[in-house]
C-alpha cells in the first residue's frame, strides 16, 4: 500500500492522530510542563492499562458492565422495536404519542438515576433500567423514521395482490427499516455504556467498572488506575461501536450502496 492510500485508510489516520497525541502528552509531562501528580505520564498510564488487561478484579467488574450492558440493550431492542414499528405504521397513534416523546427524550438520563436508585434496589435492575430509558430513543425514532422512508410503491403492489397489513409489514416495511434500526442500536449501544459506568459511580454497588474506579481512588495509585480504567472504557465502546459497524455493513451491504448512489 502506497503512502498515499494510507493516508486515504481512516483507521490508519486514527491511530496515527492518537499516536501522536500519546507522544506528545508524554513529551509535555517529560519537560515538566504538566504536573504528574496531576496528569500522569503516558507511559505510566499505559502500563497501567496493560496490568489491568491481566487483572483478574478488574476483569470481574469489567464482565459486570457488560452483563448490565447485553441485558439493557436487548431489552431495550426487544421493547422499543415493536413499539416504534406500531407507532410508525399508525400516524394518529404516533401523533398522540410524540408530545410525550418530545417531553421525555431531552431529560438527562444521568439526572433519573437518584430516582433509579429508589425504585431499584438491585443495582444489576438499576442499571438496566437506566439503560433502557436513555438508550431507548435512538432505537424509537431511528424506526419510526424508517418506516417514513418505505418505498410506498412497493406497499401498494403487495396490497394490490391481497396482502393485508401486517404482510405488508412483514415482507416490505420491516425490511427497509432494518437499516434504520441497526443504526439505531449502534447509536443505543454506546449510550448504554455510558450509563452502565455512570449508574456504578453515582449509585455505588460491589462491580463494575465505575465501582473499580470509587475502590481504586482511595489506592496510593489511585489516579494512575483511574484512568487506566477510563481508557479501558473507551477500548470497549470503541470495539463495541466497531463491531455493530460491521455487522451492518455485512448485513445491509445494499442499503449502503443505494446510499452511496444517492448522494
């Protein structure tokens, strides 16, 4: 590959840019114009980082968030799915409904986890809840708008040859959205992430990464072991999101391709 088509290659360009961050963060701490005690140095941090890939603890709770995650999500998908599909396909209902949707949508989900914690004693039910709630939009409204965007030729031909409704739905509607609503469960995923880790740090409990970080703040490392932990986050919303990346990709190769003759 020429040094041209690496520069075209974003996962290239990325690891590059973040290279050369780390380098230079590193060089900032080296010549004393960042205070350890405060930032540590790149270096120490990706030690860090490293030791805790192999620390069985941090592992444990690392499991924990994702077990929160998995079951938030799929409940997430397994309620908000339908419901977008049967608000979608009845413009009355969904009239009805946006007000409340408009109402709810752009309250802070971190801002419910107080309540969260009052309603839910478990924190594995806290969490999910959480995850539900903020993770759901997403979802909704990336369903409600596929269903907007069914060719609706292809509704009046199946209608035309005596299908009802929900082979309509079925054969045609359900198919266009998919797209639609895998996108909405890329955007959903990285949002449950970040209230598994957000519902561990602000409501307590015994595992998961942010209750790994409350533990590690009182460690004489503590701060070098927090980050650590934070750049683990990041890894897995990264890994996270690319893998929901590919997954589409794999599976609406065509949709991506009628986007691309679009633009």
């Amino acid at each position: 590959m020429s040094g041209r088509a690496l520069l075209r290659n974003r996962v290239f360009c990325g690891a590059l840019g973040v290279t050369a961050l780390l380098l230079l963060a590193e060089a900032a701490g080296r010549a004393g114009l960042t205070d350890p005690d405060v930032l540590p140095l790149t270096s120490t941090i990706l030690t860090r980082t490293a030791e805790l890939a192999v620390d069985e603890e941090f592992l444990t709770n690392v499991a924990a968030t994702m077990l929160a995650w998995t079951l938030g999500l799929l409940l997430t998908v397994a309620v908000t799915v339908p419901l977008g599909l049967l608000l979608g396909s009845l413009p009355r209902l969904e009239a009805t409904a946006r007000p409340l949707i408009e109402f709810l949508r752009p309250i802070p989900s971190v801002a419910l986890i107080p309540l969260a914690i009052l309603l839910f004693p478990d924190r594995l039910d806290l969490k999910i809840a959480v995850i539900f709630y903020a993770s759901c939009w997403p979802i909704l409204i990336n369903t409600m708008y596929g269903l907007r965007d069914v060719d609706p030729v292809a509704k009046e031909t199946l209608r035309s040859f005596g299908f009802g409704p929900l082979a309509v739905l079925w054969r045609v509607s359900l198919p266009s959205t998919a797209p639609f609503i895998a996108t909405g469960v890329r955007l959903a995923g990285g949002i449950a992430l970040i209230l598994a880790v957000s519902a561990e740090l602000l409501a307590g409990g015994s595992d998961g990464i942010g209750a790994y970080v409350l533990k590690a703040g009182s460690s004489p490392d503590g701060l070098e072991f927090i980050i650590a932990a934070t750049v683990w986050a990041g890894i897995l919303g990264v890994v996270t999101n690319s893998l929901f990346i590919g997954a589409e990709r794999r599976l609406f190769r065509w949709h991506t391709a009628r986007a691309g003759v679009a633009a």
